[in-house]
C-alpha cells in the first residue's frame, strides 16, 4: 500500500506533457478539477474522461503506475459512496433494515466515485519536477505580491512538502519492514490492536521526519540561501508556441465542458 502512493513522485520520460511549461500544466490541472464540478450529466463526465485519456496517451506516462496511486484512497472512496448512499433523500430503490438506498442517492455516489477517479489521476504531477512545480507556482501567484503575500516562500514550502512524501513513504516502508522482521504484526487483529501495532511505526517516522527537516534547515542556511526579492533563476519560464496551444486547448475544453456538462442536459 505504501509503495502505491504516486502523489509527489516525478516519472521520468519524454513525452509532450512533459515539455509543456509547468505554467501550463498547473492551469490545466485546475481547469481540470473546476471541470469535474462543473459538468453534471453522463455526456459530460464522457467529455471529461475523453480529455484525461488523451492526456495520459500524450504523457507516456504507463496507466497502470498511474491507477496504482488509487489503491491509497479506496477507503475514502468507499466511505463518500456510503453515505451517499444511504444519506441521500428520494425515491427508495432498496431497503436494509431501517435503512434505504434511494435513485437518486444511486447516482449521487456513482458521481462521486467517477469524480474522485479522475480527480485523483488528473491531479497527479508525474509530468512535473518539484523544482519546475515552485517556479510555476511563484510565477503564476507573483500578482499577489502586492498584497504583500510571500509568494516564494509558499511556493517553496509547497515544492518541500511534495518532495518529502516519497522520501516519507520510503522511510516508511524500511521502518515497517524492520518491525515486521522484529515480529511486529500490522494486518491480522482487531482495529484497536492494528492501531496499537502502529506506534512503534510512527514514532521513528516522525524522528526520522524532523531529522530531515532540520538536516534540510541548516543546509538551505549553510549555503546561505535567501529566496524572494532579487533571487534569479538558473532556467527562466519562457512560454513558446506549444504551450499557447495548451491554453487554447483548455479554453476550449472548459467551453464544451460547460455547454456538454450544464446546458445541454
């Protein structure tokens, strides 16, 4: 289960997703996501899943190291599909015990679960290095620099914290390895004693955590770095023709996902 967790993690490849400014693909990812709220009919969650398709062939990116990071959120999948389920009033399809399963709660949970699907796949940043990640996101947030928010420095802790979940995830996994060699047991028993079987995992995890977090600190003061006003950049973000192609495939997406998903119902 650990290793199934792609969030944060870079694969490395040549494909045009690739080469496209991060620019362009953070405002893809979020068209993206405001898209999957926007539509509300079958023809529009067809458009969607159509454009994550040609994303993902464009990507070169294997679809199954893609969908291995849904193994991570079946619970939280599960758990939505419930309780719409069974929260939702309307006309009763099936009854169980004191408890009905209703149409419309039916297609309420089927929304979600193909919402949180494509969420999930859409949003991963395998095409993107966490470095190219802080440089897109300084510059497309540089606006509210005159609002006197620090725009690198959010911008940096963003890129940090993505950067440490694979490395937590690894560190994770060695420690649950040594446990288990030690006798440690984190699948069999009740759910009190599973969580009890955690301690002993979470607790050199958060001391390897704040190791790496200080280690990291008195590098970045070591090396004196000072981000912000006057910091220049080895790799500038220069947009070129492919990437105003992007936008415009975008544009034109958004449009047909709100005049397919909304309008035309």
């Amino acid at each position: 289960m650990i290793r199934d967790i792609t969030l944060g993690q870079y694969y490395q490849t040549d494909s045009v997703l690739h080469r496209l400014d991060c620019r362009v693909k953070l405002v893809g990812t979020l068209a993206f996501i405001i898209s999957l709220f926007v539509v509300n009919n079958v023809w529009g969650y067809l458009l969607a899943a159509l454009f994550l398709a040609l994303c993902i062939r464009l990507s070169n990116v294997p679809f199954k190291f893609m969908v291995k990071g849904m193994k991570s959120i079946v619970f939280l999948m599960l758990f939505a599909v419930v309780f719409n389920l069974f929260l939702t009033p309307g006309t009763p399809a099936v009854t169980i015990w004191k408890l009905k399963i209703t149409w419309e709660g039916i297609e309420m949970a089927s929304k979600m679960a193909v919402r949180l699907v494509m969420l999930i796949i859409g949003s991963s940043t395998l095409t993107t290095t966490p470095n190219h990640l802080t440089d897109g996101l300084e510059s497309l947030l540089n606006p509210l620099k005159k609002l006197k928010v620090p725009v690198h420095e959010v911008s940096m802790m963003m890129s940090i914290a993505l950067r440490f979940i694979p490395i937590l995830l690894e560190e994770t996994d060695k420690i649950m390895k040594a446990q288990i060699a030690r006798g440690a047991d984190f699948e069999n028993g009740s759910l009190i004693q599973r969580a009890k079987a955690m301690v002993p995992l979470l607790v050199p995890l958060f001391i390897a955590a704040f190791r790496r977090a200080n280690d990291l600190a008195m590098a970045m003061e070591a090396r004196c770095y000072r981000g912000g006003e006057g910091r220049t950049k080895m790799k500038p973000l220069v947009y070129r023709k492919q990437d105003y192609m992007g936008y415009g495939v975008l544009v034109a997406y958004l449009v047909a996902a709100v005049l397919i998903g909304r309008v035309l119902l």
